[in-house]
C-alpha cells in the first residue's frame, strides 16, 4: 500500500489547499445562480421530500410484513439520500482528472487533489443532510446508542468513495468510456441494493449479488440504525472493509502502473 | 535527463496496459541526454523548432511531468509560467480569482490580502478587477495572470511562451520585471520563438533539436549555429519541388 499511503501523506501536505479548492468548488458549481450553494442542499432535499410526500401523504403505501418499516416512503429515504450521496461523489469523482486535465499539466500540482476535492465538496454537501436525516428518524429508531454508529458509517462512506471515485479517475484517464459504463452501473445499480425493495424480496439464492454493490452494506446499516434502532450487524461491517481493502489495494495498483503517465493521459 | 512519452494503438490498448494484460504501448523520447547545471541569476533561453522538446524539457523543470532517465536538482522557491491564467473561473470576478490563484502558488489569504494591491496595479485593471473574468479580453487575462504569478520573486523562474501574448507596453514591463528578478539572483528559464527577447535577457541559450542538445553556449554563437540551420532548412525546402 505504498502508493496509497504516499498520496495520504501528499494530502496531509496540501491540506490548505484542498481546503481552499473545496469551497471553490462548491461555490463554482452554482457560480451565476441567484440562490448559489443552497442548491447542493436543496436538490437532495426536494427529492427526498417528494418520497414522504408520494408514498408516505398522497398514497399511503404499506410494505410487506418483513420489511423494517411499514411506510414505503420512510423506507426509501433512508436508502437513497446515501445513495444519491453515493452516486454524484463517484461520477464528479471519476471526471475529476480529466476535467482538471489543462491545470494539471500547466502547474506541479499532484493530481490526488482533484479527486478528493470533488469526493470531499460532496461530502461536506450529503454529510449534514444524513445527520439531519438521523435527526428526523430518531422517533421512529428509538433514538439509542446505535445512532452513534452513523457519523462511523459517514466517515466510511466518504472513504470508500473517495478510493472508488480515484480507481475511476485513473481509469478514465485511460480510456474515457469509463464515464458512460459508470453512468449505466449507476442507473442500474439502485436495483442491485436494499434501496428500493428490502432483502427479504429478493430470492435468497441471488442475494450475494447485491454484494457486488459496494453500497449494500452501507445502506443495511443505515436502515438498521434509523428504521429498527439496531446497532448494524458485524457482517455489514466486515463486507464494508473488505471493499475498502479490496478497492485500496486496486488503486495502489493502478497508481504504480501509471505514476510517470497519468498527466500525459489527460 | 530524458523524457519518453508512450503512445498507444487505440484508447483500450492503454487501459490493458494500464491493467497489466498486454503491453502494447509504443514509446519515443520528447528528449534524450540533455545536461545542464545554471547558477544563481543565470538566464538560459530555449530555442528550437516546432516539436524540438522545448516545452517537454520546461515541463520536467517545473515539475508538471517526471522525466523518464536522470534527475534534476532545483533550490529554492518555484514560478513556473507554462500557460497564464489556466484556472481561473470565468464567472468569478479578477480579485476572486486572484485570491484563489494565489493558493495554487503557494500563497495563504494574508499573503494575497498584503500583494493583492499591488498585483492590481502591476496588472493596470483597477477598473475591472470586481468584473467577473468572462467579460475581460484575453490579454487582460495574461496580464492579471502575469502579475500574479510574478507578485513574489521565486529564485527559479520558468516561461515558456507567456510573453507572446498581451501588447507591447505590457510585454515591456514583463520584461523589466524579469530583468529585475535577474539581477537580484533569480534564475531564469525562458522558452521563446522571438530572439529578440531571448536576446535581450538570456546570457545562455540551449538550441534543442529533436529532443536533443544541439548547441549549449552564450547567447550569440547558439544564434549563430541555429540561423544556419534555419536558412539550411529554408534552402533544402525551395529545393524541394
């Protein structure tokens, strides 16, 4: 794990500058709006609230008998706000390289600031709306010691994409389809998880494959927490570092194999 | 020191390299062999044609690439101007980006709020600095640029190009500053198609060709070797029919 360990220590070096490339970037992102940087927050927002309002308000939907809430709307909230978070870190995450392309090789900058500036805007956006969300749920979990498995879960969270959204950036620097093949694993991949349907719909024998979704153990453990006030089982959390170990060592692969390149590339 | 850039068939037979199943990648060296120790207050000029190695070579001194063979020693704080104004936002306005600049170059907030009159003025855009950058003309940006990047005195400046761009009285006053630098003991390297430039500030000059050293020697006898070369050039092409 030398590479990763040496980029870990590079961020540590630069940590004023990311700092200062973060608020960039989330100003940038809504440079020229009039409401500005209240839209990072308002969009994950609104569609959460267009869930309760639907399937909670408007239809009154009820789910099966052994899912963890009975209330379709306050089910799907809690896997998809870590969902949404999921996704829009990865896919600004794996274009960061690229789109940062002309910086990058017109001053010596080291590229690992690109990724984890675009991982850590959106952090800092999702973070708060799933601790506000934590607060929400409290009546409904039972507000025990479990909820301090949350901010746990966050932090692994952001980890885990950050090294994704980097394995992809160099990916995609490689050969640029990355993006499009991402996009459709995204679109796809909410149905190879708890998010929308709870595990005990899916048929037992094909249950190892929302495995293959790095975030399935993730949004368990939050639907174990917020919906039945449960700290998350030892499984969720086994599968959560063998991802993250399985992942790092990947990455430490690919940074070895494209170190003098990788500016080139871009 | 040597730069080899790999060149590959297709997009996906860079991904199967980069992966480990297949190495179909084919290189060719940017540059090979070059060599050169410059002391304090030394302004080497880079010439060469099109594709000599020029900007390869001011990109493995700037740190922007890694060479491929060698190594190099740099002392002391870095400018490296490779291209002007390259991440600046251009719905921010000239004082925003400045600030946001200046940490690319390694300068805190206070640094900026203590030069950034100064840059302002050096820049001569009092007037525009709260305009968003969109609405500036691209020698407004070179010039705010410029100003910023040369608001503290490195002791190892790279340019490469820069002052191609902007008009004659801002490029004179460029000049004059990187005169200035010089003469306080800042070492300078300077890339350039225009010789009167190069002429005017470099008391070395390095002629790359082919991503090699054709000539490493003072200013007039490298201008001597490289205009024969040029009018040769220019003879073998009325040559040809």
């Amino acid at each position: 794990m030398k590479e990763v360990l040496q980029e870990t220590t590079l961020l540590r070096r630069h940590r004023g500058l990311l700092w200062v490339m973060v608020r960039r970037e989330l100003s940038a992102r809504y440079a020229g709006s009039a409401a500005g940087m209240l839209w990072a927050f308002a969009q994950p927002l609104l569609t959460v609230a267009a869930y309760y309002l639907v399937f909670d308000v408007v239809f009154a939907m009820r789910m099966g008998s052994n899912a963890p809430t009975q209330h379709v709307g306050t089910y799907l909230i809690v896997g998809s706000l870590p969902w949404l978070a999921f996704c829009e870190a990865l896919s600004r995450g794996a274009s960061s390289l690229v789109d940062a392309g002309g910086v990058l090789q017109k001053n010596a900058l080291p590229p690992v600031l690109f990724v984890a500036r675009s991982v850590l805007a959106s952090w800092l956006v999702f973070a708060p709306l799933m601790l506000l969300m934590t607060l929400a749920y409290l009546p409904i979990g039972g507000g025990g010691w479990a909820v301090a498995a949350v901010p746990v879960l966050l932090l692994l969270q952001g980890l885990l994409v950050y090294v994704l959204a980097y394995v992809l950036a160099i990916l995609t620097a490689a050969l640029r389809d990355t993006t499009q093949v991402l996009g459709f694993f995204l679109s796809i991949g909410i149905f190879a998880s708890p998010v929308l349907f709870p595990l005990s719909l899916f048929p037992e024998a094909w249950r190892w494959v929302l495995y293959a979704n790095p975030m399935t153990a993730f949004v368990l453990a939050y639907q174990s927490v917020l919906l039945q006030g449960h700290w998350p089982a030892a499984g969720y959390w086994g599968v959560m570092v063998v991802w993250l170990v399985v992942l790092s060592w990947l990455l430490n692969g690919l940074l070895r194999r494209s170190r003098d390149e990788l500016v080139d590339w871009l | 020191m040597g730069k080899r850039y790999s060149s590959y068939p297709s997009p996906g037979a860079r991904l199967k390299t980069l992966l480990g199943l297949a190495n179909q990648a084919q290189s060719y060296w940017a540059l090979q062999n070059v060599s050169f120790e410059l002391q304090r207050g030394q302004c080497l000029g880079v010439i060469g044609d099109n594709g000599a190695g020029k900007s390869t070579l001011l990109k493995l001194l700037a740190g922007t690439l890694r060479p491929s063979s060698g190594a190099l020693q740099r002392v002391g704080r870095l400018t490296a101007i490779l291209e002007l104004g390259a991440g600046f936002h251009p719905d921010f306005t000239g004082r925003q980006n400045l600030l946001y600049g200046g940490s690319f170059i390694g300068l805190s907030r206070e640094d900026m709020v203590r030069l950034s009159d100064e840059i302002i003025a050096f820049s001569e855009l009092e007037d525009a600095i709260d305009r968003p950058v969109k609405t500036y003309s691209s020698g407004m940006v070179v010039r705010l640029a410029f100003a910023l990047v040369t608001a503290v005195q490195p002791e190892v400046l790279i340019i490469d190009e820069a002052l191609a761009v902007g008009d004659q009285h801002f490029q004179k006053k460029c000049v004059q500053r990187i005169e200035a630098f010089r003469q306080s003991g800042c070492t300078v390297l300077f890339c350039s198609h225009s010789l009167y430039h190069i002429r005017q500030l470099c008391d070395t000059v390095l002629w790359l060709d082919h991503g090699r050293v054709r000539a490493l020697a003072d200013t007039e006898s490298a201008f001597a070797s490289y205009e024969t070369h040029v009018r040769m050039q220019d003879k073998r092409d009325a040559a040809t029919p």
